[in-house]
C-alpha cells in the first residue's frame, strides 16, 4: 500500500504539471475566460473578445503538488503495534 501511494504522489504532481503546461501554463491565477482582441471588418476596429476558455495557474500546481504531499505523507504512517 505504502509503494502504491508513493507511486500515486509521483503520477500526482506528473498529470498536474502536464496539465498545466499543455493547457496554457499561465503564470499568474487559473482563468476560465480569456480576452482576445479581434478585428471588426466592418467597422475597422479593434474589439475585445471574451472566450470561455479553462487555463490552469500556478494555483494549479500548488494544488496538485498539496494533494501529491497529502499521498506521501500517508504513505509513511504506521499502523499501530508496527505492523506492516
């Protein structure tokens, strides 16, 4: 159990920084719309443009990372009388 929990914490923080570097690895806090500029032809102009878009922040990785801690540091409990 302790092996598969160690394994886990590894795939943990794998998948989250994977995760967060092939969806958009945005520094600053995890967004969910994201603001483009976009030309009218009509009228010649510059707009905004708001898109619903998830890009994962660093919050991402100190979440994945926290949970991947959480998986280690139960691997390293014991159970009482020292029984493995």
């Amino acid at each position: 159990m302790r092996k598969l929990l160690r394994i886990a914490a590894i795939l943990i923080v794998m998948a989250g920084f994977l995760a967060w570097f092939l969806l958009g690895h945005h520094t600053g806090w995890t967004k969910t719309t994201v603001t483009e500029w976009q030309h009218d032809a009509v009228t010649g102009l510059d707009g905004p443009v708001i898109r619903q878009r998830f890009v994962p922040g660093v919050d991402w990785l100190a979440a994945t990372g926290l949970v991947a801690v959480g998986c280690l540091a139960v691997s390293f409990v014991r159970r009482p009388g020292g029984a493995r």
